[in-house]
C-alpha cells in the first residue's frame, strides 16, 4: 500500500472518530482547501477551526462512508459517501452560517488528496451543493427516502 493511501485511510478513521488532534498530525501547516462555492482555507489553524470544527459542530454524528480509495503516487482520490444529522449551526469558512434543521443528509462527494512526506498538502472537494441544501430542506427538491 501506497504512503499516501495509508495517510489518508488514517485521515479518515480519525475523521469518522472526530478526533481532532490525531487528524491534524496527518495535515502539513500550510495546507490548502478548496471546495465548491469558492470554499478555500489555508493553513492548518484554519482547517482545523473553519473545517474539522465546524462540520463536527453541524453534525457530531457525522462520518465518511463506503470510501474507495485510489491512489497514484503522491495523490490519493477518496469516493465516498458523507452522512449524518444537521444538529448543530453549518458554517462556512467565510462565517456564513446555516440554521440547524435537524434532518438527516447522505450525498455522494469526491476529494484529491496531495500528499506528500507522509502529510496531507492539499484537498479539493466535490460534492452537489443542491443535493445536500436539497436534503436538509433549504431548497425545494424531491424528498429523501
């Protein structure tokens, strides 16, 4: 197994325990973040705060499911699933936040790691923004069954 599939196989039993502190240690200091609607964070006290944080605030219950893992050198792409309950304020990293709905959300997501002496450098994010505003009840859409 690839250096950088094993980090990110860590990364994301850590993620699903919501263990902040051992995350972080897979993450270099100037990590970059970029994810749609123009997302991006930089540096790790940002990610941690603007990202780990804020999502484990919105969904504690919040987890990374049936992940696929392919990696090719230095890159690792994780196809997953991300699931829980909207029990807690979304924010965004700009501060923007989203009333807490209380409804469950599962929607599919894509990411490209960049890892790199055995540190997470870089993530780009793929999700549908409708999708999940879909399921959480903030746009019309067809209901989840």
């Amino acid at each position: 197994m690839s250096e950088a599939k094993r980090v990110l196989e860590q990364a994301i039993e850590y993620w699903n325990a919501g263990d902040r502190e051992a995350w972080t240690t897979l993450y270099a200091e100037d990590v970059v973040y970029e994810a749609p609607g123009g997302q991006r964070i930089t540096g790790l006290a940002d990610l941690k705060e603007k990202y780990f944080d804020a999502l484990l605030t919105a969904a504690p219950d919040r987890a990374s499911r049936d992940a696929v893992l392919i990696a090719d050198g230095e890159y690792v792409v994780e196809q997953a699933r991300y699931v829980g309950t909207h029990t807690g304020p979304l924010r965004n990293p700009d501060g923007a936040e989203v009333p807490v709905t209380g409804k469950p959300f599962d929607f599919p997501f894509v990411g490209i790691f960049h890892v790199q002496s055995g540190k997470i450098r870089s993530i780009r994010i793929y999700y549908d923004q409708l999708e999940l505003l879909m399921q959480l009840g903030l746009i019309p859409g067809a209901t989840p069954t």
